[in-house]
C-alpha cells in the first residue's frame, strides 16, 4: 500500500484542495489495471493526523492488518473545505430555504456549490487519475462515496454521471431534509447504470440539521427509493447498525465492509 498526497487548484470553486491517493499492495509491480473509488472527506480516511477532528476511519491500518480480506481497489480521498458551511456548500446541489430549529447551526438558506465541484471532479480529476495511474477508467468500475453530507453529493453524482461512476458508498447519510430535492433528481434519469448501492445509519446520530430520528427515517426512503427503481438485496445493501454515533469513530467500523459491498463482483 502507498498513499500519494497532492495539492491542486479545485478550479470551478476557485480554491485549492488537498487530495490523496491510495494504490494497494500489488501497484508497482506489474501492469494490472484497477478500480477506483472516489471518496468525500478525504482527510478522514487513512491517518488521525490528517483528521480536522483527530479521529480518522484509519483505513491504511485496516489495510494493513486485513489485506487479504480488501479489495483491489485505487482509492482516491478528496479533502473537504476547511468550515462547515462551506462543506455543506460543496457537498450539497441544491437551492433550498429551510425553517431551523433554535438548536442548529445549520443555513437557513443553501445554495449549494455540488454541480461545480462535481464537474471538476468528474472532467478535471478523475481524467488526471486515468492518465497518471493504471485504474479501469469505464464508470462500470468506479464509485463514489462519503459520510453525513457527503452521501448526498456522492448520490446525486452517481445517478446524474453514468458515464463517470456505477457503484454508490453512503454511510450515515443526511438524506432527511433534502429528499424533496432527491425525488426530483430521481424522476429525471435512468439508474440502468448503477451496479451496487452500500447505505447504513446507527441509531444514535446528531448532524447540524439532521436529528436521530431524521437520519434513520430519510436512509429508510432512500432505500424505498431504489426498491422502487428495482434494486434489490443482489445490488442494494441496506444496514441499521444499533448505537453507534455520528463520528469517524462509527464510521470506521463500517467503512471496509462498505467497500467491499460496492466492489463485491471484482
């Protein structure tokens, strides 16, 4: 295993971003082509040290310890912005005015930045890994994935990109409070391209906007959703996982077998 790290220009936001590269055991030798998972949150997937909040997934140790159970697989993390309302911004493609409640520190107005970030991701980086690494560069072979807010972003590319991704990672997503949005989306394509569908929540989540009950409540229609489209149990995972909270600590726990759900065929 080796994790690359570069800075570049994140060019349709006009900033810059940090984004790493994790290629498995195997890479340097050889002339094998490989899958490649684009993952949101980027700084929280390998080392604590990269982590805003000092807890990360500590996905390289998992790696590490359980090789022989991970899949072959390139995973590319994208750092998210530095404060929360721009991660929400980015993370987010929709406009919406939302009524908040006294508790949360939530936007009573978003206007979200996602369909720019999303074409620099699927038109600038994703070209750029295809030429610098060996990855298998058909959206058949490619997934998108994240965490919290990060799952709507990472939904919302998949479904509209089906030349870009077909496998879909959401864990503990914030689906609740933009499923009108969602709907709309959904209406509007065809989801014949999407191969695998990974989604979960616990049962003691808190997000700015989202509450416990919301959290549960909007991955359960998520779900309903693709039942609807026609996925069933061979493509679609669905998992509520009883008491673990909204952190990277959670998150950890679910994230290999997340992983393995969405490349289960390769």
């Amino acid at each position: 295993m080796k994790i690359d790290v570069f800075q570049t220009k994140l060019t349709t936001l006009n900033r810059d971003v940090t984004f790493r590269v994790m290629t498995p055991n195997g890479y340097e030798e050889g002339d094998r082509l490989y899958p490649v998972l684009y993952m949101n949150d980027g700084q929280d997937l390998f080392y604590d040290e990269d982590s805003v909040s000092g807890h990360s997934i500590r996905y390289a140790k998992y790696y590490t310890d359980y090789v022989q159970f991970v899949p072959r697989v390139i995973i590319v993390g994208i750092d998210c912005p530095p404060t929360n309302q721009e991660r929400s911004r980015q993370y987010t493609p929709y406009t919406k005015h939302f009524e908040v409640p006294e508790w949360s520190s939530y936007e009573s107005d978003m206007a979200g930045k996602g369909r720019e970030y999303l074409e620099w991701l699927v038109y600038e980086l994703k070209p750029w890994i295809d030429e610098n690494y060996r990855t298998r560069k058909q959206g058949a072979y490619t997934g998108l994935g994240g965490f919290s807010s990060g799952t709507i972003i990472s939904t919302y590319g998949v479904i509209t990109y089906p030349e870009a991704f077909s496998r879909l990672l959401c864990i503990s997503g914030s689906f609740y409070n933009w499923m009108d949005c969602l709907d709309k989306t959904l209406e509007a394509v065809n989801l014949d391209h999407i191969k695998y569908i990974y989604l979960d929540v616990s049962t003691n989540e808190q997000g700015r906007l989202t509450t416990a009950e919301q959290f549960l409540e909007g991955t359960k229609m998520m779900y309903d959703r693709f039942t609807n489209c026609g996925f069933d149990e061979t493509q679609l995972k669905y998992l509520v996982v009883k008491g673990l909270t909204h952190t990277q600590g959670g998150w950890r726990l679910r994230f290999p077998d997340a992983v393995r759900w969405i490349f289960r065929d390769l």
